[in-house]
C-alpha cells in the first residue's frame, strides 16, 4: 500500500485531532501504511522518533480532545534547503511519497514549496549517495493534500477551518458569563477576541451576543467612531439597558492603520460617559478545549476527503486542500486558494477594505 504521513503544524485548533484520526482510520482502510509525523516539520527535519506508524488503536480517544496529539510547532529549518533535504530523506527512507499537512496558510504554502522540490532534493539525495537509484525512481512523486486547521477562519475557499466553530461557543460561554455580572453592576464590559487579522470571530461574536458595538480589521470604523460609539452606548443606555458589551478583534485598525485596542475603547467610554467600564482578554482559552461536535465532524470528513485525493492522484495531480463548500467537503488547488489568502492580506494592507471582503468570499 502507499505510505502516507499525517501531520500538523502551525497554531493548533481543536477539530485537529478528529482530521488525524480520520486519516489514520481512512488510510489503514484503504489499505495504506500510515505514518505520525510528530511537532509538525520539526520532525519531519529531525526524522527518529518523531515519525511513528500508527494503527487503527493509536487514535481511539482522541476525537474529543482539543489541540493535536501529535504536536505542532513552527520550525525555522524547514525554510532552508538543508533542513528540507534531511525531511526528504526521512520520508524516503519510511517509503512515504504522500503527506497530509494540517495547518494554516503559511503550512500549506511550505508543503507545496516542498513537492516542487521534490525530484531536485532526491536528486541531491542520490548524487550524495544517501538514497539508491532505486529508491529515487520508486518515490519520484510526491503527493500532497491540506486541511486548514485554524480558529481563525481566515482561509480563502472554504467555508469554515477547523477550529472555528469550537473557538465561537467558548466565546460565547464567556461572553454570556460576563453579561450577567455586567448586568449586576450595570457595567460595560470590551471583550477582545483572537482572529490575527482576520474578523470572523469577532463579527459572529457580536452577532450572537447582542454586543452594542464590535470592532473588526477588515472594516475600520469611520473616523468620528469615538461619537458613534458613545451615541450607541447611550441610547441602548436610556432605552432601558443596564449593560453594554463591545466587541474588538484582536487585529482591529482605523482608517489610518492604526490599531484600535480595547484600552483605546475603554478611555473612550470612561472619559466621554464615565461608565464602570472592564476589558477582558479573552486569549488562548479561546483556542483550547474540546472541540464541538460541528468541528469533530469536520475533522472527519475532510481527513477522509485527503485520503480519498491522495488515493486518486496521478503525477500530474496538483497539490490540493480539503475545503467546505456549502455542505460538502470539495478539493480545491491549494496553490489557488493560498494566492488568493494573500491577495486579502495584500487589499487590507493597501486598504482596500471592500475588495479585501470580496476577495475572501464565502468565509
Ligand atoms: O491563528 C490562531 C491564533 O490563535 C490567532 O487568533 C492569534 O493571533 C495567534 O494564533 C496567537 O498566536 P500564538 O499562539 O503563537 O500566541
């Protein structure tokens, strides 16, 4: 059977396990030999232990874990050719010619660097005797399909990332525990949520909420936001509201670029309407914890959707990633949707707000 490696790199987000679970079970199924490659392209460099076979028991029990088993870890080596060169050599010598790369944009982005690599490396490989002219001709291809794990959900082309869903209800559990404090005190509470750049958190987290107000990066308030805030929080105020809740991503700009940070909002509200005002940060606990059952099934069904494209791939196949479309796990090409990942990145940072929105589509 072909060999196949499964691994996970970048920030972890719960649903990960689930995805490695089912392309354990999917790949055994099928007939694969199936390898962990464990803390991501740090073990795949440093080979050993890190790259274990797994069996169908090695994933029982994990589903419901938050985080990934296997690690995870952002790694310097992988970036330069000597550390590559050592990972295909590892990879060779276990016989696996297909990987399934769990992770965000910057990962995938590594994973398909390294398959156009992929027949220079075990070029060098052989000329340095490291590998036969056997090995070089049976492992010439190197397959590769991705997943996006990422509470984020920051990734152009699919609907949700893994990790996402998970990452909302904890929000909203501790967004719901501070409007019944707030409530006691008639408080106005600025709840910072993650996202890096990205506002999907932070706009469903509203949405949901009841917030007042929410900042996000992708659609900086107009300049007067101080008034307009204040407005609002007065009104909700006078209509009879005994709290008021504000929404700031993490990644949160004005118009000039500029972050807008929830100690900024908090001056705002304290010095204009000299409301009991708290920030809380939110933070990691966002990202841990087990994951729900919408992200477990995910998980599942875009683990399976790797296997199944690595099963089909022929030589010319491009390197693709699971995504979700409507209800349905699709593969789109990877290189496709990492470009356009970027092209967001780019518009914001040339503010470009609205083309920034467009481009991200359904996310
Ligand atoms: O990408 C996931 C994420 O949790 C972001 O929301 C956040 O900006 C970042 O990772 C935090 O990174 P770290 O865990 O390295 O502090």
């Amino acid at each position: 059977g072909k060999g196949i490696a499964v691994f996970t790199s970048g920030g972890d987000s719960p649903g990960m396990n689930a995805a490695v679970r089912a392309v354990v079970r999917m790949g055994i199924y099928l007939g694969c030999k199936v390898f962990f490659i464990k803390e991501g392209y740090q073990g795949m460099v440093d080979g050993g232990a890190n790259i274990e076979e797994a069996n169908w028991s090695s994933v029982s029990s994990i589903i419901h874990r938050g985080g990934t088993v296997i690690g995870s870890a952002r790694c310097s080596d992988f970036r330069d050719r000597p550390g590559r060169l050592k990972a295909a050599k590892n990879l060779v010598d276990r016989g696996i010619t297909n990987l399934v790369v769990i992770g965000g944009d910057g990962s995938l982005t590594g994973a398909n660097l390294f398959r156009q690599e992929w027949k220079s490396l075990l070029d060098e490989l052989l000329s340095t005797k490291q590998i036969t002219p056997e090995q070089r001709e049976k492992y010439k291809h190197l397959h590769i399909a991705g997943m996006v794990g990422s509470i984020d959900n920051d990734f152009c082309g699919t609907d949700m990332t893994i990790g996402t869903d998970s990452a909302l209800h904890r929000i909203i559990e501790a967004i719901d525990a501070i409007v019944s404090t707030a409530y006691s005190h008639q408080r106005t509470f600025i709840m910072e949520v993650m996202g890096r750049h990205c506002g999907y958190l932070a706009i469903v987290a509203a949405l949901t909420s009841e917030a007042d107000y929410v900042f996000c990066p992708e659609n900086p308030p107009p300049v007067d936001w101080p008034k307009k805030l204040c407005d609002k929080l007065e009104q909700e105020r006078s209509a009879g509201q005994r709290l008021n809740i504000i929404i700031v991503a993490e990644g949160a700009i004005d118009r000039d670029g500029e972050p807008i940070s929830a100690e900024k909002v908090k001056q705002v509200v304290v010095d204009n309407l000299q409301q009991d005002t708290r920030i809380t940060v939110l933070g990691h606990v966002q990202r841990g914890g087990s994951p729900s059952a919408f992200d477990r099934v995910l998980g599942c069904r875009m683990g399976a959707e790797a296997v199944m494209a690595l099963m089909e791939a022929t030589p010319e196949t491009e390197a693709c990633v699971v995504s979700l479309d409507g209800n349905q796990a699709v593969r789109l090409p990877l290189m496709e949707c990492v470009e356009r990942t970027k092209a967001v990145a780019k518009a914001m940072a040339d503010k470009q707000w609205e083309k920034a929105v467009q481009l991200r589509g359904r996310s």
